[in-house]
C-alpha cells in the first residue's frame, strides 16, 4: 500500500502542478498581467508549486531528510537530468546579455544554498535571508526584461504561451488553480507519508529517498515544461525554465521553509550531496561559457552524471 500511495502521490503532484501552472496563466491574462511577469514570476513559481508543498509537509513531519534532499535532489536532476534530457531533444542557447544575469543568479543561489547547508540549520535569519534575495532577484531580472523588451520579452511570452496555450475564462481558470492546490497537497501528503514509512520498512534513509524519489517526483513539472519547450523549438525557454527552477527552489522553497518551520540540515547532504550541486552547476556554467549554449554531447555528459549519481544513491542505500 506505501508504494501505491507513493505512486499516486508523485501522479497527483504531476497532474496537480500542471493544472496550478495552467490555471494561473491563464486567469493572469484574464486579469490583464504581462506575459512579462507571467513568465518570470507565476511560472517559476508555480512549477515550483510541488517542492514547496512537499518540503514543508516533511519539515512538519519531522523528517528533514525530506524537506532539504527534495530540494538538493530536484536541482541536482534539474541540472543533470532534465537538462541532460532536453539538450538531447534540441541545443539549448542562451543570449549574451542573458548568459550574465542567469548566470550569476544560477551560481549565487547554488553558493547560497551551500552556505546554508553547511550552516547546519534553516532557521527564520537564514530563511528570511534567502527570500529577500529571491524578491531582489525578481525585481532585478523584471528591470533588466523591460530595459531589453525585444528579443529578451519575447522569450517570457513563449513561457506563458506553453504553460497555457489556450486562453479559458476566469471562473475555469479559479477551478483549475483551486484543483491544482488541492491535488499538489495531497499528493505531497501522500509522498511524504508513503516515502517515511517506506524507508523505515527496508532500513533506507530518508535523506536518501529525498534526494531521489521524492526529488524526482517534484521535478515532474520542470521535467515536461522543458521537454515540451525543447521539441517546439523554445529551447532557450527551457533552459530558463531549469536555471529559474533551481533559483526559486533554493532561495523560495527552502527560505519559506526555514521561516514556517525551522529544521535541522542532514549531515549527510552538507558532506556530499551539496558537493554534487556545486559541482553540477559549475558543469553547466563551464558548457555556457565555452559556446553560450548546450549541445547534445554536452547533454550526453549531464545525462551520464545523473545516472552515476543515482547509482551512487542506490548502492548507498543498500548499504546502509
């Protein structure tokens, strides 16, 4: 029975992110907002949706193995996997003017991330610290949007425009945002729950099924949302998609966390796992800088490191 909850609960955090992320777009637009603020904002934030639910239902759990390796795991896939996997489907550029901006912001949130984990713990100073850098972050990358308006705008419009190609009204729109929380909580609630009681039934940590299933049962969103952007010819959008994704979930996710229910940091994930992030994040960095995009043999190599990494996982289950 945990593993069928745990199956239905990473099915009702995919569907339930997906129907938010709708949802919102499209009573944004109803409403009047940018595609702008749409892209930059309720998209990040709403596939984001799923690890936020999931991390502060195991903070409360008391199982911060949960709460912060869903986070250290989701980017990890996100940098390795999903973008691995993307890159395969079609090379994912990125502007000059772009590349210096999501750069930094990529590698300020990871060094951040680090800083916290190492600190030990996610208390209000640290999560009030990491939320007011995600709102300078977005008030930074708005200003600089509308400065470029163009080139740079356009790929915002893309973003909402895959996130909700078809316009709906707003009552539809509020059902489907409503639908969305409901069924990313319960989903969360079932992943979490199922998740406890599975590592404790076969001795397996729950910093371990943190890091990979629920990580990866999280990432469901940034998963499609890339692949679909890539195989439309928005590769660019999904390369913003995983490089925003990781900026929200370190700095949104885990601050919110922190400030709702401060929990302790599993030594573990400080002695390697967030080693692994680093590491994967440079990978990445280092790919942009040599030619400003990502290309299918760079995609190969990420994909490998996540397969090397999830064999790690594994066999680190096993012994313990």
């Amino acid at each position: 029975m945990n593993l069928i909850f745990l199956l239905l609960g990473l099915g009702a955090l995919g569907i339930g992110g997906e129907l938010l992320v709708r949802g919102a777009v499209s009573a944004a637009r109803r409403l009047g907002v940018s595609p702008l603020v749409v892209g930059l904002t309720i998209v990040g934030f709403g596939t984001s949706t799923p690890e936020l639910v999931t991390s502060l239902i195991a903070a409360f759990e008391e199982a911060p193995g949960i709460a912060v390796g869903n986070v250290v795991g989701s980017n990890i896939a996100n940098l390795l996997l999903i973008l691995g996997s993307a890159a395969l489907v079609a090379p994912l550029p990125l502007a000059e003017v772009a590349l210096r901006r999501e750069g930094i912001a990529l590698a300020g949130s990871t060094v951040v991330c680090a800083g916290v984990i190492l600190y030990g713990s996610l208390d209000i100073l640290a999560g009030t610290t990491l939320l007011a850098v995600l709102f300078a972050y977005v008030a930074w990358a708005y200003r600089s949007e509308r400065k470029l308006l163009g080139e740079r705008a356009t790929v915002h419009e893309q973003v909402a425009g895959d996130a909700a190609p078809r316009s709906r009204s707003l009552g539809i729109s509020l059902l489907m945002c409503a639908g969305g929380v409901a069924l990313t909580v319960l989903g969360a609630h079932w992943l979490v729950e199922s998740a406890i009681e599975l590592s404790r039934r076969f001795g397996i940590s729950e910093t371990v099924i943190g890091l990979s299933v629920v990580a990866l049962g999280t990432s469901l969103p940034e998963l499609v949302a890339s692949l679909v952007a890539a195989a439309r010819g928005h590769a660019e959008v999904a390369l913003g998609n995983i490089i925003g994704s990781n900026v929200y979930n370190v700095l949104g996710i885990l601050g919110a966390t922190a400030v709702i229910h401060p929990i302790r940091v599993p030594a573990e994930i400080a002695r390697v796992d967030i080693w692994i992030l680093l590491a994967a994040t440079l990978l990445v960095l280092l790919f942009l800088r040599s030619g400003t995009r990502i290309g299918r043999l760079e995609g190969a190599v990420l994909l490998g490191g996540y397969v090397f990494y999830a064999a790690w996982l594994g066999l680190g289950s096993q012994a313990a």
